[in-house]
C-alpha cells in the first residue's frame, strides 16, 4: 500500500486549516486506525481539542468573506482542478479506502469516482446557481430571487463512505460560495487526512486558505462544538438515526439548518412478473456489496408466496459463491465489517430474528478462520413484523419476507420507521407505476429493476421518516447550501403599495 503518494506517515496530524500546514496535535491523544481486514495498525492520528477547533473556525470564517465574493465559476475551476488530482490519485485512493474501511477494491475505486463524478456535476452547477424572476403586480417593478452563500458547512461524516459523502457536501457547497468543515468518523481518519492533502496541494497552487478544512476529533468533544456553534449556520450529518436525533435537536434549538441523511432499512418487493436474472444479481449486490455497510444496503426482500422457494433456494446458491477475505484482492466480493461491535451486531441481530421465529436459510456466523472482523453474509426468512427486521443492523443480513398481493407488499415495505431506498422488480407496468404513485413506496429513493443501493449523483439523495429528510448530492440539492434572497427593484417615479393598499401622507 503505497500511502506515501497520500501524504500518510505514521503520526499524522487530525486537523488542518485547509491551504496551510497541519496543525501540530502532538499534545492531544492519538488514535490507532487498524484494517478491519488484516487487523494491521496502519497509523496514528493525533486528534483535535477545542482550541484547534476555535482557531479552525475563525480561519473559516475569514476565508468565507472572500471566497464569497469569487464569480461562482472561478470556484468551480478549483474543483475542477481537484477533480484533475482525484482521476490522478484514483487507484491508491480506491486501495486506501478498501484498506481502511474494507469495501472491496471496485467497490473503492467506485467510491472514488463517484468523488469525480460529483466534482464535475459541481462544476458544471457553478455555472447554474439559478434563482426565478417573477412578474411583480406593480408597474415599472422588477421582482426577481438570488442565492447566496451561507458561510461555514460543518460536514460530519460516517466510516461507510468515507471520502464520497464528504465530496458529495464539500464540492456542492464550495461552488455555492460556503467553506466546509470536515469532521469525519473516527473509524476512518486516514482517509479524510488522504483527501485534505489532494485539497491542501490545489488551495496552495492557487492561493487559497481556509475552503476545505479539517478536523478530527471526538464526538463528545468536537462534535458537540460544531452542532452547538452558531457561527456555523449549516451542519450537514450522514450516520445512524440515533446521531442524527441528536444533531437535529442541537441544531433546532439555535435555529441552525440541517442536511441529514441517516439509516436506511431498503426493500425489494419482487414482483411474480420479474425477471429473476436481474432479480437475482440486484439483490445480492444490494445486499452483499460493502458487507451490508451502506446505508442503501437491501436489508428486505418481499417475494410472491408461489415463488418463494424458488427464489430463496437461487439467492443460497449466488450466495455461495460470494468469496469472502482480503478487500484488496481481485477476486473477493465480501470484505470484513468494520469492528468488532459490528459483527457482534451482526451476530446479536440474528440471533434475535431466530428468537422470533426467524429461519436461518444461509451463513449467520463469524468467520473464525480469516483473523479480522468477518462474517458471513445471512440469509433469514422471517416477517415483516418482527421487532428486529424494523431496525437496520448495519451488516450482511437479508430478511426474506412472503407476501400474497402487490398491496400488501407495499404497506409492509412502508412499514418502518426509516424511509431511504426502495425497488421493485417488475414488467408489469401497473404494479411498476402503482410502487411509483403517492400511494406506492415512501421513500426518498424509488426504483425500477435495479437494486437499491448504487445510486448515481445526478438525482438528489436521501430519504424520508428517519432517515431525515435531508437531500445530498445532484438536482436542485444544492439550494439547501445557500440562502434565498428575494428582490424588488422599483424603477418607477411612484411608490405603489402591494395589495392595492393606499396610504396616502399630506
Ligand atoms: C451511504 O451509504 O451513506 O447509493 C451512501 C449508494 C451510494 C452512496 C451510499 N451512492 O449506495
């Protein structure tokens, strides 16, 4: 693993004001981060306190006053520039994350491209920040909306996705005139320091301070600093349900703004008129695919009653071939989960749907040949009403669940607290249009014979219920990173009031 080229050492530094040297954390406690694979210690990173975090923010600030001022497409030249190091850098970022997190290599390098996918959307989008003219009711008036930037972005990110998630904020909301603070997960802190050095290198060739910024710190600690600070008007949180509860009311209670996008709890419904060799592949990708660690992962599967053995015994044979081991190599399909308290989630999740009344059809155990955290991939037929198959346990774990018609599978699919991805598998165009309609799935991601993870960064991503509400990445995201600002220039010689109202001074 070449971490060098990455700018990696073996202490590194948890906090950099983008565009400067790193900060010297030599004084704070430093943390290990292991491969969840091999179990290797890779580095150390010397994490952040508060004072960093102060000193962070007012270099923040000032870079804002004029980074906002910068033409909208001057700022998409910077990311053009780092898109340019992102395609440079691809493969080793691709192995990193693999290395760090444990996704499969194709899996990292998709998470890489869909890093340079996102910075040329926000290149293209920096010249297509549009607002709306209206036709004002007054003569010789002109009434017309513009965007403005906000300020500071605080952008809290998970281990899943451990650079993607922060590009899909931080390249959004630079275009937008914003500057970001990065707080990633702790699980992943080599990463995040990876990225800041691709940003440091393009800040620097050109001159900029302070845009992209980052801060690695506990949540205790530096993360209740950021969602508590009212000079950060914008926090923008990916994780668990339960982290973003927190956030939300944190941020509620100064009337600051959230992007939030939490857990996932995504179903398939396969219809008895579908196409089993794309039903197939779809849902162990979804289900399989980064071990059950996004938060896309197809956690339920809705199958007709008539076919249901059918379909079970096809998914137990694709799952058998799933070759489980090292990330990095070319062959594996399934790396390990990230920690240990992930795979005792895992275990305890399934023994719990058994407890229900829940039938092991595959896996359900850790692997204690390989050394680090991995399991195997579980298969469990069971009903939509357990306790447990309503959570999402972030791991390989697929609840297949009967149905006897496509309404009943909808209301089921519908019925839980989270509402993120959601697919079905049809030719039938009225149940496809039906799953699509108001009365069909609830959330914020609906497909058509494809599965439920994988998403493309065109469309805004996100979803309802729990999962928050909040909208990341392409289409019209990008207004949540701004503040509307409406205008009404009077050109006229007069001063008519709106509403016909008169008030009429001697
Ligand atoms: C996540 O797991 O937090 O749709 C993000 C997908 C990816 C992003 C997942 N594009 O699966």
């Amino acid at each position: 693993m070449n971490l060098e080229s990455l700018g990696i050492k073996k202490i590194n530094s948890g906090a950099c004001i983008g565009g400067k040297k790193w900060i010297d954390c030599s004084k704070n406690k430093s943390f290990t981060s292991y491969s969840p694979g091999s179990l290797d210690r890779i580095s150390d990173v010397q994490i952040a306190d508060k004072a960093i975090y102060s000193d962070i923010v007012l270099a923040s600030q000032k870079a804002f006053k004029s980074w906002r001022m910068l033409p909208a497409p001057k700022r998409g030249e910077l990311i053009y520039q780092i898109s340019l190091k992102l395609r440079q850098h691809k493969d080793s970022l691709g192995s990193l994350i693999s290395y760090e997190m444990g996704k499969i290599k194709s899996e990292g390098d998709g998470e890489v491209q869909e890093m340079i996918d996102l910075a040329d959307f926000a290149v293209g989008l920096s010249r297509q920040l549009y607002g709306l003219t209206m036709h004002s009711e007054r003569p010789n008036h002109r009434m017309y909306e513009q965007w403005h930037p906000l300020g500071i972005v605080g952008v809290i990110t998970a281990f899943n996705f451990p650079m993607a998630v922060w590009a899909w904020n931080a390249f959004i909301a630079a275009v937008c005139g914003d500057v970001v603070i990065w707080k990633p997960s702790l699980k992943t802190p080599l990463c995040a320091i990876a990225v800041q050095n691709i940003c440091n290198e393009v800040l620097i060739e050109n001159g900029y301070k302070g845009i992209f910024n980052l801060i690695i710190g506990e949540d205790s600690n530096i993360g209740e600093e950021i969602v508590s600070d009212r000079r950060i008007p914008l926090i923008s949180a990916t994780g668990s349900t339960k982290m973003g509860k927190i956030v939300a009311q944190k941020v509620g209670s100064r009337l600051g703004k959230t992007i939030l996008e939490l857990g996932g709890n995504n179903g398939i419904i396969v219809d008895e008129d579908s196409n089993l060799d794309l039903v197939i592949p779809a849902i162990v990708f979804g289900a399989v695919g980064t071990a059950g660690q996004r938060c896309t992962s197809t956690r339920r599967v809705f199958i007709h009653k008539n076919q249901f053995n059918l379909i079970s015994n096809k998914l137990v044979a694709a799952y058998k071939q799933v070759k489980i081991g090292d990330p990095l190599l070319p062959d594996t399909l399934m790396g390990p989960l990230i920690d240990k308290d992930a795979v005792n989630g895992y275990l305890n999740a399934i023994e719990n749907a058994l407890s229900q009344g829940g039938e092991l059809l595959y896996g359900g155990s850790k692997l204690e040949s390989l050394k680090g955290s991995f399991v195997e991939p579980a298969i469990i037929k069971a009903e939509s009403h357990f306790e447990i198959v309503k959570q999402e346990t972030f791991a390989p774990i697929l609840y297949l669940i009967e149905y006897e018609n496509m309404d009943e599978a909808i209301k089921e699919h519908n019925n839980v607290s989270q509402g993120l991805s959601s697919s079905i598998f049809t030719n039938n165009v009225i149940n496809s249009e039906k799953f699509l309609s108001a009365m069909g799935s609830d959330c914020g991601i609906a497909n058509v014979n494809i599965g439920t993870s994988g998403a493309e960064i065109g469309g805004a991503f996100g979803g309802e219920k729990d999962t928050g509400g909040g909208r990341e990445s392409g289409s019209d995201s990008w207004k949540a990173y701004m503040r509307r600002q409406t205008n009404t220039v009077n050109w006229s010689l007069d001063l008519p009031l709106a509403q016909g109202i008169k008030f009429n001074l001697e």
